[in-house]
C-alpha cells in the first residue's frame, strides 16, 4: 500500500485530499509545515509527496531539494496558489514532477497522483536500464543525468534531462508537445507552451542549437 504525505499549513485542503486519496487505498500521512514533512519523510517510508510552496518554518522549496538529495527517489507534486510561470519553472527544475495551482479539482489531483505511481511501478519493474545513449559523439548519462560532448560534461535539470532523454532516444523522430509534456510532465495541465519553450531554449545553449530542430506546427526533433 503506497505512502502519501501531504504537506500544507491549509488544513481544510488536507482533509480534502485525504478523503478522495484514501479512496484509492493509499495510506495518507499529514504535515501542516515544512519542517515536520521532513520529519516524516526521514522517519517513514513515503512514495510519494504533495507539497504546498507557502508553508511555516520550512517553506515547500526546500522541501523539495532536501528531498532530491535523498538517495531514493520519491515523486513530488506542488500544489499551490503560486501561478507565474516563473513559479511553476522554479518548481519544476527544483524537482517537482507535477505542479498544480490552487484551486484544483479533488478528482484530477487523484488521477494525478495514480499516474505519477504508475509511472514509479513501471520505473521500478523496468529490466536492464541503460545507462546512457549515444548519438553521434554525444551522450547522456541517465545515471548521472548530464550531457557529454568530446570530453566536456554539462549538468542538466530534472525537466531539462526528462526533455533531452525523449529526443535523444529516437534521432530524427518529430515529438509533439503533447508527447514531450506526458514524458517531462506526466500531465499535459502541468505546463504551459512558454515552459516548454524556456526548457528547449536552456537545452540548445547547452547541446548545440543545431540539434535541436523546431519542426513548425508540429514539435521538436533532435539530429547529430
């Protein structure tokens, strides 16, 4: 049975999710604060995190990079009334797997989270990953999630290296945002056409802009 947190100083919104979560037959641990979703996370077995940003003590920021220097990687959804896009990059290259602004709907935050743990099944069953793909005289390393030319190494992003992992896996095939945004984001509604543009821009200054081909009306590709 999966552990959830659930970490937000709004109690209401707590109890709320609790109810349609444990529905699915998750078994729900509470934190209203920061430092007490750390606490919970050190002491218990938790797969997975929904963390507001704006919280007491600790806020949901670093909640999250404390959480991705943990060994085990446990997903992480925001859910919080921060709406900028320049919120939801933050939070996506800090780690989050999902951001979602308030106010939501109970039933599609649900949803989410069965997607993002199915994703974690499969990513635990897969046999033999591998551990880097090559095309050409480049190569990223999914261990380490960096990107290496003729020597050179450049450290990527969560959302950046999600990205990367697609295109490179299949050279020369067009991938439609839709596509990009299922594989980045799990969830079309995490991300906008802006946030997918800034995280492609990032990539080019990193790998070449020449590798990355912007196929009009249609999405991106990668090339050597």
């Amino acid at each position: 049975m999966p552990n959830i947190l659930i970490a937000d100083d709004e109690k209401e919104i707590v109890r709320l999710l609790k109810i349609y979560l444990e529905t699915d037959g998750v078994t729900v641990w509470e934190a209203n604060d920061g430092a007490q979703a750390l606490e919970i996370i050190e002491r218990r077995d938790i797969d997975l995190v929904l963390v507001d940003i704006m919280m007491p003590k600790i806020d949901g920021y670093t909640v999250i990079k404390k959480i991705r220097q943990r060994e085990k990687y446990i997903p992480v959804m925001v859910i919080s009334a921060k709406i900028t896009l320049s919120d939801r990059v933050l939070g996506i290259d800090l780690g989050a797997d999902d951001y979602i602004t308030k106010p939501f709907e109970p039933l599609e935050v649900a949803a989410k989270v069965r997607a993002q743990l199915r994703r974690l099944n499969a990513s635990a069953l897969r046999e033999n990953p591998k551990s880097s793909i090559t095309v050409g005289d480049m190569t990223l390393n999914l261990d380490e999630c960096t990107f290496e030319r003729n020597g050179e190494v450049t450290g990527l992003t969560k959302a950046e290296f999600k990205v990367l992992e697609l295109l490179m896996s299949q050279p020369k095939r067009v991938f439609t945002k839709e596509q990009i945004y299922e594989s980045a984001w799990c969830d079309s509604g995490a991300v906008d056409d802006n946030t997918i543009h800034v995280i492609i821009s990032r990539l080019r200054d990193k790998v070449g802009a020449k590798h990355i081909k912007t196929i009009r009306g249609l999405g991106y590709r990668f090339e050597e």
